[in-house]
C-alpha cells in the first residue's frame, strides 16, 4: 500500500507543477495576445489618452513579472486577486460561474454512468447482433452531431415546435434548479457525445474480456454467466472507461461554452469567454488554476480507479 | 480641444457574436436582401391606450460577470439601457440627434456661448430627495476625474467644472473654455448621468432619478428594476422590468419566440426576414443606426492624393455593399455620417458607382495597377463581408485589394493609426459629435488622419455662431469638402434591429440606436 501511498504523492507533487506551468503559460498567452484589458476596453473608442488612464488605473503599466508575482504571491494566502475590469474578487466570479456548471455536470454524469455502462454492457451481450448493430450504429451517428448542431435541433424541435420545454435558461440566473424543465435541453446535448464514447469504449472492453482466456477459465469452473460478465469481465471493461469518464467530467466542469451560449447558463465557460475577451488577466489566471487542479485531482482519482478495478494493469506514473 | 458630445455607441458586445458564429451556429448568414418594409411604426405611438402593469423582460447582450451598474462606466448597449432605466441626464438626444431637455428643463447661453445657464426641471431621486445643481456638479466632476476614465469625460472637456457653480437650488451656470454653440450635445453625452451627491458604490441599492427604481442585480445576469411613481415625467406603465444578458443572437431570438422574454435586442438581418409578418413577433427596425464605412488613411500613400480617394468614392456600388454585408437591413451612403440627423446635407447628388472615371482619376494620380490593403476583423456584423465585396468591386477599377484580418478585441486600436485602409462603423451621434471626435487636428479618434486647419477654424467658427440656420450654412460647407475628398467613403447605414413579443406596445420605431426613445421601457406596456 505504500506504493500506492508514494504514487499518489508524486502524482499530486507532479499535479501541482503542472498547475503552475499552466497558469504561466495561459499569463504568458494573455499577454502575447494583441492588445490588453485597456485596449478591450476602450473598445471603438481607442483615444490614446484615455488608453493609457485606463492602463494606469488597472496598474497594467507595471512590468508584467511584477503583476505577476503580486498575484502569485496573493495566491499563497488563499487570495485569487480582483478583476482589472470590474475591481472584484476573482474569487467571486469563479463561485458564481461554479454553481451552474457544477450542477450541470452532476446532472450529466448522473445520467451518463447508467446509460453508457448499461448500454455498452448489452452491446457488448448482443455482440454482432441486431441489437449491437442498432446501438453501435446510434451512438456512431449522435457522436458524429457536434454539439452546436444538436442543441439549435432540439431546441427548434422541443421548444419552438413543440413548446415542451423553455428554449433557454435565460433570467433564471444561478436558481436554476427552481427550473428543471429548462435544464433538460442542454443536459441532452451534454450527454450525447460523452455517453456514445462510453457505450463504445465499454463495449470494446466487454468484447475483448468475454474472449480473453481468465473469463474461459471462469466459465470452465461453471461460474454462472452473469458472476462472470459483471464480476469478472466488466470490472477490466471498466478501467479505460474510467478514465474516459474522468475527461468527460473535467470537460463538463471546465465549463462548456457552447452549451452555455446556446442556453444562456452563466457557468464557467461563460466566465472564461469574457475574461479572455476583456482581457482580464487575474480572472484567466483563477480559471487556469481552478481547472488545472481539477484536471489533476479528477486524472488522478481515475488512475486510482482503474488501479482498483484492474490491478494487472499497473499505475504508470 | 474638441466639444465631442456623446461618444459612439461601443461595439465591444459584439465582440461575442464572432464567437459561435465561428462554430456555425450564428451562422444563418447573410445572404440576399429583404429591403424589408418598414416596422410597426404605428404600433409605437399610437396603439389604442397604455394599459399599466406587468412585468417586461428584455434580453440584450451584455458585459459578463463584470457588469456594473454604475451609469458613469456604462460601455455596452446593455450597460446604457439599465442605466436610463434608472438614471437622468439633463438631455437626450431625439430622433435627429438633436439635444433634447430632460432633466434640465431649459439651457440659455449669454452672448457668446461660452458661460450657460441650465435650469434643472423639478424632480427628486428614488429615496425622495431633490435632484439639485449640487448633483449635477458632483457627477460632471466625477466623471471628470483625471484618475478615472470614464467614457464621458472626453465629452464634458469644454466646461470648466472649478468655474462652474451653483447660482440656485436647481439653477447651474456652466463656464466653458470656448464658445461652444452645441452645448446642449454635452448634456447629451455618452453616460453623463446625474447621480445623487456623493453617491460611489452602484451595486448595491444605487439611486438615481430614472423612470425604475432599483429592486436586483446579478452581473451577467438579471436585473430588476420596478415602477418609480414619482417619477418627474409620469410614472412608467410597467410594473417591472427585468434586464437579462443573452450573448448569442440565437439565444436572445429563442428566448423570445418561446416567451421567455418579450424584448430582445439587437437581432440579424435574416433572423429578422425569417419572423416579420409572420404573426409570433415584431420586428421593429431603428433606421439609420450604425454607419458603415471605409476609412482612408489621407495623410499617406495612395490616399494622399485626393484623386484616389475620388477614385475609391467611384469604385463603391453601395446598394452591392447594403444587400450583400447588411443583408439588405439598410440604406446606402452618400459618404456623409448622419443621414437623416439635424444639419445634415441631404441637397449632395447621390454618388454611384463609375468605374470608367475611377480609372481616369487613378490613372491622373499615376496610381494604374494599385494594390492596397484593407483591414477588416469580426469585430462588428457585416465587416469581412464588405471587404470582400469591396475587393471585387476595386478589382473590376484595376485596384486589388487585399484583405487583412485584424484582431477582434483590439481592432480599434489597431486601425486608428495602422495602416491606410480599413473597415469602419459608428453609432449614432450628433454630426457635431462625429467631426469633433474624427475629423479635427486634435480630435483622438482621427481615423482618416483628416487634418486641415482651415477645416478646423471653419468647426470654431460653428461653434461660436448663435444662429441656427448660419450654423447649419456653415455645416454645409464642412459637409461639401468632406463628400469632395473626404477620407471616409460611407456606403450605408445599418438599422438596428428588435424584436418584441405581440403584446407589448410603446416601442419606438424611429430612434436609432442610442438615442432617447431607444431602449426606453417608460413608455412601453403590456396590451
């Protein structure tokens, strides 16, 4: 278990480094790019004047190490920095973007578990037919919709058509489990593509665990069918899916941007969108943080995972 | 230096359009021309009698989570639309863009027109105190502040806020540096909204003299805003309005045909031809909204010569550039900003394409097989569609064009002295407004690099002339070298596009963009 124990600490020392280079790399993008929050704001109005009493007022005419240094050092205390654009705290944007993205996330991976592994599992039963055919021939086709495509298709289908559900989550701000109905649309759109990669990638496993000599030896020693699909094949059917599921719920909690346009959710993506637009450097770099940590901590709980379910196949660190 | 009044409606929200618009999804793109009737304009004024009550929605897009509510930094369309909803200036502008008393209640200037004398109409702010000529001071010089930078200050420059004082409870006398004829564009100003004394923080409980009192906010999200029965021009119809932020066009059109909310702003062409007259909503269109230009750098090669700008104003097919890059959603330009605002010169011959003169002018200019790079960028609706259009018309004059796409998020800036051709728009302001932001010696924002002396003196000169139809003689000649050989070859005007539920009535349809009755929910209700 000390292995483990060691593992898991390289990883997370390994997690933090990475954080730290991404957030160097996404201050050192943000200032490569043309123009600074002066210029995004200034907008149509580019009086050079002006310009530069707004760089003043934002402190941007310091060096950017300088900025960049106050801002790390802010970050050893727990303190994110504010916004150059509106003054507050970084921190508050990242907590009002979270709750809508958290929730959504929840709600999809909730549904995505079941159904991927459910479906992937009786794919994988049925394999080469009918059922197999129309469930791998189903998930190919919805996988190959981006999500843009679907979401402007259901919404024209079920709510300009048929008025069953709101077309948005517009005005309905952070309170949006008051509003069920309108978070059924763009958990649809969440849901396609991840849970066809999952049917799929369950399948695969499935398939290739039922063949596999340990499941022959089971079922020589008249283990029953179902000890042996569920006991034995599915658990190593398991360990990639999981760590295709940790991506899918890094992706959901990074903020999907499409999705929250298209239905106006203020979730992350949101945040992330203005931010860059605006330029506003200490709210990129609180976002870079916030999911580089999550990227880490979510990789690394399905490394463990896997390594639970497959112990064969061994923790590459 | 210069008496710019109000500043260009911004764009920046626009910003945002570029983005989905990228993956496909805004991408009902422009195509063909609807020329489209006119709106409902009898729906606004005269559509059977108010009803009170009832809450509106209106989604506009917005600023994100760093949204304020303070009137002195409002930057984007959804920033000023709260804040007159909330907030006075002491005047607006109508349909021509001509000052119009609001808070002031009359203006008179002494002989010269450098000392005026505004007197405030009686009105009091939300919490029942009167709105004095203290606030009026506090707030000029708050928005005056050297270590702030509002938008506004640039357009309250001429007066000399340390000279100018108090005369009466509501009587101001305003001292300014230099004649100013148009002083009452300066009220009129871009976010020059009168807050009460002293006030700072507008996030939490702000008080002003607007039309709705102030009930939520929730930046990037909503506000609520209800009826203020006090209000000094009669209390609004609606119960409530409710501001929500919906980025996407598509968004803000679903939002609306599934009754989420019953306003929606600033909406595409196509979406626009797709629903008018087909029964689920209204499409009112704000004529003469947005100019739409090409901007020629005259003080370097090729537009030094003013043959090769002659030969450029030639070169445009302007009904090609309105039903191709607005979608038809516009009226061609006669390289003039302002058509159909006070002082305008609508007596110039409108200019159509000619591309055999265009060749003898560039052949004059020894400027034959001219190559020249035009700036363009997604940082407004229609930009690289007209530079494309724009590029096929040059090449049939033996010009080629070649088109440079710019950074969204600081095109402005990069244009403004980079180099010699490129993309331009404007909102609505006075003509005053756009010569002395664009077109003085001094002025910041002087694209065209359009600097001539006596062009200047011929600005003071208005400026310093109390009569009105001298003035406007005045403005004509200004207007008549600019068509001459200007550096602004202006081919159209883009309406501004809204969409309103069936119900609601009340909405302007002739304001443009950025004017008194546009985005003004006083007068709207819910039949």
């Amino acid at each position: 278990m000390s292995g483990l124990r060691s593992f898991v600490a390289r990883r997370l020392l390994l997690g933090a480094l990475q954080t730290v280079a991404v957030v160097l790399l996404v201050f050192a993008l943000t200032e490569a790019l043309p123009g600074d929050a002066a210029v995004a704001l200034a907008g149509d109005q580019p009086d050079p004047a002006r310009i530069a009493a707004i760089r003043e007022a934002m402190e941007l005419d310091r060096p950017a190490w300088e900025r960049l240094a106050d801002w790390a050092a802010g970050l050893l205390h727990g303190d994110l920095g504010t916004s150059l654009v509106s003054g507050r705290p970084v921190s508050r944007y990242l907590a009002d973007g979270f709750g809508p993205t958290l929730l959504l996330a929840v709600l999809t991976v909730a549904l995505l578990v079941p159904a991927g592994f459910g479906l992937g599992v009786l794919a994988a039963r049925h394999a080469g037919r009918p059922v197999d055919r129309l469930i791998s021939s189903v998930t190919l086709a919805v996988y190959a919709v981006p999500e843009f495509a679907l979401g402007v298709l259901l919404v024209t289908v079920f709510a300009l058509r048929l008025g069953w559900l709101p077309p948005t989550a517009v005005g309905y701000g952070a309170d949006l489990l008051a509003h069920p109905a309108a978070l059924v649309l763009p958990v649809l759109v969440l849901l396609s593509r991840p849970v066809c990669s999952l049917v799929r990638l369950v399948r695969a496993g499935m398939i290739d665990a039922l063949a596999s000599p340990y499941v022959a030896q089971a079922r020589r020693y008249g283990v029953s069918g179902a000890r042996v699909r569920y006991t034995h094949a599915l658990p190593n059917a398991l360990a990639p899916a999981a760590q295709q599921l940790a991506r899918t719920v890094d992706w959901l909690l990074c903020g999907v941007v499409v999705v929250e346009a298209l239905y106006v959710i203020p979730g992350l993506g949101t945040v992330l969108l203005g931010a860059v637009a605006e330029r506003d450097v200490p709210v990129v770099q609180g976002l870079a943080v916030v999911f580089g940590v999550l990227t880490v901590v979510l990789n690394l709980g399905a490394d463990l995972i896997a390594h639970r379910l497959a112990p064969r196949a061994g923790v590459a660190a | 230096m210069h008496d710019d009044s109000t500043r260009s409606l911004p764009f920046p929200a626009l910003r945002r359009r570029g983005f989905l618009a990228a993956t496909g999804l805004g991408a009902l793109t422009l195509t063909g021309c609807g020329g489209g009737s006119g709106s409902d304009s009898d729906d606004g004024a005269g559509d059977g009698s108010p009803k009170k009550g009832g809450r509106l929605r209106a989604a506009f897009a917005g600023g994100g989570a760093s949204e304020t509510l303070d009137p002195h930094l409002a930057n984007l369309f959804a920033d000023v639309a709260r804040a007159k909803a909330l907030f006075d200036k002491l005047a607006d502008y109508g349909a021509d863009l001509s000052a119009q008393p609001r808070l002031a209640a009359k203006w008179e200037s002494n002989k010269t027109l450098d000392r005026w004398r505004v007197t405030l109409r009686e009105a009091t702010f939300h919490d029942g105190s009167p709105v004095t000529a203290q606030d009026v001071l506090y707030s000029y010089r708050r928005i005056a502040d050297p270590k702030q930078a509002f938008r506004a200050k640039a357009s309250l420059e001429p007066i000399d806020l340390d000279a100018s004082r108090a005369t009466g409870e509501r009587v101001i006398e305003f001292v300014l540096k230099r004649p100013t004829a148009e002083f009452p564009n300066v009220l009129a100003a871009f976010g020059a909204y009168i807050v009460p004394e002293n006030a700072t923080g507008f996030d939490k409980e702000p008080v002003g003299s607007g039309p709705f009192r102030f009930v939520s906010f929730a930046p990037g999200r909503s506000a609520v805003f209800r009826r203020y029965d006090d209000y000094w021009e009669g209390a609004p119809h609606l119960d409530e309005i409710e501001f929500v932020v919906a980025n996407e066009e598509s968004a803000r059109v679903n939002a609306l045909l599934g009754g989420q909310v019953e306003y929606a702003h600033e909406l595409n062409p196509t979406t626009a031809r797709a629903h008018e007259d087909q029964g689920r909503i209204e499409i009112v269109r704000l004529r003469g909204s947005a100019m739409q230009a090409f901007c020629m750098k005259t003080d370097r090669p090729p537009f030094d010569d003013e043959r090769v700008r002659q030969a450029f104003f030639l070169i445009a097919d302007r009904r090609e550039l309105v039903d191709g890059a607005l979608s038809g959603a516009g009226e061609v330009g006669n390289d003039l900003f302002g058509k159909g605002y006070e002082y305008y010169a609508d007596g110039l011959p409108q200019r159509e394409q000619d591309l055999g003169k265009a060749r003898a002018l560039l052949k004059q200019a020894g400027a034959e097989g001219l190559k020249v790079t035009l700036d363009t960028s997604a940082v407004a609706a229609g930009f690289t569609e007209a530079a494309g259009i724009f590029r096929d018309q040059a090449k049939k004059a033996g010009v080629t064009v070649e088109v440079r796409m710019g950074s969204k998020d600081s095109y402005w800036s990069d244009i403004l002295d980079n180099g010699s051709l490129c993309c331009y728009r404007s909102g609505a302001m006075p003509i005053e407004a756009h010569i002395s932001q664009r077109l003085l010696t001094d002025s910041t924002t002087n694209a065209t690099k359009w600097r001539h002396k006596d062009f200047d003196a011929l600005y003071q000169q208005a400026q310093s002339t109390r009569d009105k139809t001298e003035r406007a003689a005045v403005y004509e000649r200004m207007q008549r070298r600019l068509y001459g050989e200007g550096g602004f070859l202006i081919w159209g005007f883009a309406d501004w596009i809204i969409g309103t539920a069936r119900g609601v009535k009340g909405v302007d349809a002739e304001a443009p963009a950025n004017t008194l009755d546009w985005a003004r929910f006083d007068t709207v209700w819910l039949a």
